[in-house]
C-alpha cells in the first residue's frame, strides 16, 4: 500500500489532521491500536481558536449543541470568589467569545464519522510495529489482531500517537522534561453547583487542596460536573480512589451537607515534556508525542488539534500544490516555540499560582487579578493569553 501521509494515532489530533487532508484530496491512511474512540475522562475544555478551526472543517456547527457553552470563567479560593473574567471581551477577535466543554471523545466520533466519507483508509485495531525512512518515503509496519506484519509506504507520516509515541521513539527523538511528584484526582460529580456561586468553569486555589471545576454536557447525567484535585503522592490508588476518601476532598472545598453523587474517579500522572525536535526528515510529531503538559488551562487537547491544523495546511502546499518541502520546516518552528513558550510556561505558571504557600504572595496574587478583571483592557489582554488566541498569533509570524 502506497499513501501520500499515513497517520499514527487516531485521537483528535490525527482525525483532525486525516480529515483536513482527506476533504482536500490528499490520500490519508490512518492507524490507530484501539478498535473504538477511548471514552475515558480525557481533555473537554476547547478554546476559541479551536472552534475556529474546527469550523474550517465543517464540525462546529455540529458539536456545538452537545456540550456547554462557558462565557464566564472564575478564579476561587476555599472563602469564595476571586475574580471573574468575561470572555464576551473577545467578541472583535473571535466568532466564539466563550470556552466550550465537551469530552474529547465526541468530537473524535464526529470526525470518523466525517472521515469515512472521504476515501482516507482507517486502519482501526491496528498496531505500529516501526517504521524506516528511506530517501522518498517511510516505511510504515504494523499488524491487526491476526498478528500479520503488513506495510505501508508513506510519503510523509504524522505521528499523533500519544505521549509514549512509537513514531517518536522510532525515530531517536528526545523528550525532555519532568514530572509533578503528585497525581491528579480526577472526579465527575451530578450537582447543581451554579446554586453554589461556581460560573462552568472555576480554579479554586489552595496551598494543598486546589481544584479545576468544570461542567460537563451529558446526555445520561444532568449537572455533571468534572472536579480535579491534587493527590497525596504517597498513597497508593485504592486509599485515593475509596468513596469515603473521595468525598472528603469534595467537602474540603465544596459546601453542603450529605454525599455528593460521585459517577466517576480516577488517578493519573502529570508531566511537563516537549520533544528536541517536531520533525525527522518525513516524520512530523504532534499533540501529545509532541508536548504534554499539566491540564491547568486546558492547553493539552486544544494545542494539539492546533499542530494538527498547522501541519495538515503545510503538507497539503506540499503534495498537491508543489509547494516547496523546506516550508514544511516552518511547522516546527511555530508549533515548538507555542509548545515552548506559551504552553509550557502558562501551564506551569497556573500549577504555581493555584498552589501558592506564602500568604503574602497568595494576597498579592488575588489582589492582582481581581485589578486585572475589573479594567476591561487588561482583562482583554489576559483572556487573549488565557483563550490561545495570542498564541496562534504570535506562532502566525514566525517565518
């Protein structure tokens, strides 16, 4: 099988990709291990950019009726409010003046749906084995459930393959970094929080019990919210994920008597890596193989579906208009440095702040922010950084 670009990964980042570049008429052969879309609790949050993006492709308009549309967002400690910011400040710069929560797996079924109308091939149930590049092209292995090894030759090869990417271990990549000693508590709550003074979507500081509170769509749940929070290190899961445990970090910072209605928890890992490099002659890394980082700000998911529109733009000039193959260098140099620059930095610097410990550091933080959201200039400035908008821009003039 011969392919113009084959595409490891099939979360939004590479159907975003695929998609692009099927509905432009370049041939896309997708690989993804998993037979289904992943439903476990993954990125929701989607910034203006990515709405605008995503409405190149037409999908919009179609997932907007399935999840909450967020004009408000707060910044809260364990007392009450903080600071308000009104996205509505951005109306002049963007069609989508409002962050957007919808789990991540809806918009992944939105895009296979799409694809398998285009001619793209999606090799769903399929493994990467490895590649090898050769002068024109890469020679992509990997086998089905029957373990027959099978081979795909690609022009060019995206690896979207998630933080333990294959395609970048294949090819020699680095992946520097850290990671936080501490895991994330990761909940889904039914309660009508909104009556408790909370916008759909507030970070509530605290020196050890901070929290990212958003609110969920769902057609099974009404007033589905999701709650993150810090986990004790040296606990191991069961003790963390014990009902008993978990509503008592509920109750820290949540007021009300009784058991909240806990649906889901879970634990994981957080880290803060970027690859030494986005490209290796005709392979590409984007999304997670390419950057991760904690989820304060919800940079993750909206990041990658950011590359995935760069790239999928960069190599469409190449393959089907004779664009020169050295503009595909300039993929690299923006999205690394928003990666870099802009991800990385604000990500870490929200951990930071949520956390603070010296009081007065803490009081000069929130005295700070609630300056900032009463002056409609600042603030506008603040939800340009906060919303990506600023980052799209600046990577938009690196040459």
């Amino acid at each position: 099988m011969t392919i113009d670009v084959a595409i490891v990964g099939g979360g939004p980042v590479g159907l975003v990709a695929a998609l692009y570049l099927a509905t432009k008429g370049v041939g896309v052969a997708l690989i993804e291990a998993e037979l289904e879309t992943a439903k476990e609790q993954r990125g929701a949050a989607f910034h203006p950019p990515t709405l605008e993006m995503l409405d190149e492709l037409g999908i919009t308009s179609e997932i907007l009726p399935r999840g909450v549309k967020v004009p408000v967002w707060q910044v809260r400690d364990r007392s009450g409010l903080i600071a308000e910011f009104d996205l509505g400040l951005l109306r002049d710069e963007t069609r989508y003046p409002f962050r957007f929560h919808m789990p991540q797996h809806v918009l992944s079924d939105v895009l296979i749906k799409r694809l398998r109308a285009t001619p793209a091939k999606l090799l769903h149930g399929h493994k990467v084995l490895g590649i090898e590049s050769k002068a024109d092209r890469v020679e992509v292995r990997f086998s089905g459930d029957d373990g027959v090894e099978q081979t795909l030759d690609a022009r060019w090869v995206i690896g979207a393959d998630g933080a333990h990417s294959v395609i970048r271990k294949q090819s020699a990549i680095d992946f520097p970094g850290f990671s936080w000693p501490e895991r994330f508590l990761v909940t889904n709550v039914t309660q009508p929080l909104e009556g408790l003074g909370f916008s759909g979507a507030a970070y509530v500081t605290d020196p050890e019990r901070w929290a990212v509170v958003l609110k969920l769509s769902d057609d099974k749940y009404a007033n589905l919210w999701r709650i993150a929070m810090p986990a004790d290190p040296d606990l191991p899961d069961p003790e963390v994920l014990a009902p008993e445990a978990v509503q008592k970090r509920l109750h820290e910072f949540l007021p009300g008597e009784g058991q909240f209605d806990v649906v889901y928890s879970s634990t994981y890992r957080v880290h803060q890596r970027v690859a030494s490099r986005f490209r290796h002659g005709r392979v590409f890394l984007a999304g997670d193989a390419a950057h991760i980082n904690n989820p304060l700000g919800g940079f993750g998911l909206n990041g990658g579906v950011h590359d995935a529109f760069n790239l999928a733009q960069r190599l469409l000039s190449v393959v089907r208009q004779s664009g020169p193959e050295s503009a595909l260098d300039v993929y690299e140099r923006q999205r690394r440095y928003v990666a870099v620059e802009h991800v990385q930095a604000q990500s870490i610097r929200n951990k930071k702040q949520m956390e603070e410990r010296d009081p007065a550091r803490r009081a000069e933080q929130a005295l700070s922010l609630r300056q900032t959201a009463a002056d409609p200039d600042r603030a506008k400035q603040y939800l340009m950084d906060t919303s990506m908008l600023n980052s799209v821009q600046r990577a938009a003039e690196i040459a």
